[in-house]
C-alpha cells in the first residue's frame, strides 16, 4: 500500500505529501491514520500537485500530527446498505446508527 505523511492541519482539512515516483490516491480514496483515540478515516478532494493531496478528515483531528504516517486504502468511503440499515440514520463520526 502507498504510504504517506502529513504536511499540514487546519481544522478538517489535513494535507498528505506522498513520496516522488509513486502513485498519487484518486480523487475521493480514503487515506487511514493511526491517531491517538485510533484510526482517523481521511477523503482525497483535491490533487494539489505531484507528490501533495488535499483531504477531508471524517473524524476529529485532535491529536493528529506532521509527519505522521497516512495510508492509501486504494478504494473509496464505503457505506454499508441493506434492510439491516433502512429507515435509520447513520452517524459517520461515532459509528452509531439509530431508528429513525
């Protein structure tokens, strides 16, 4: 898996530099930190030029720092759908789901 570190943090907005000579994510793939309170899920919105991307953290960013390392899961945000999950709500920052 392609590996990266963070450069920048402002509030959601977190900025990846991957080294030269590899693959940049695609646009909309989510990247996976290691945090302090575990793992923060991060969305690819923006190439910013040959080595940088720019995310959207869909967690807290409280504690993250530069430098620390981002993994490319290589696919995109994935959302469970079913009966299981129909006619509930889905709250993406604590995992919970409840009845409408």
């Amino acid at each position: 898996m392609n590996k990266g570190k963070i450069i920048q943090i402002i509030g959601p907005v977190v900025d990846v530099e991957f080294p030269e000579n590899t693959k940049l994510p695609a646009i909309y793939n989510a990247l996976k930190i290691k945090g302090p309170k575990g793992d923060v899920i991060l969305e690819v919105v923006k190439h910013l030029d040959q080595t940088k991307v720019k995310t959207i953290s869909l967690q807290s960013t409280d504690g993250l720092q530069r430098g620390a390392e981002v993994e490319d899961l290589e696919r995109q945000i994935e959302v469970p759908v079913g009966q299981e999950v129909l006619g509930h709500l889905a709250n993406p920052s604590t995992g919970s789901v409840s009845a409408k």
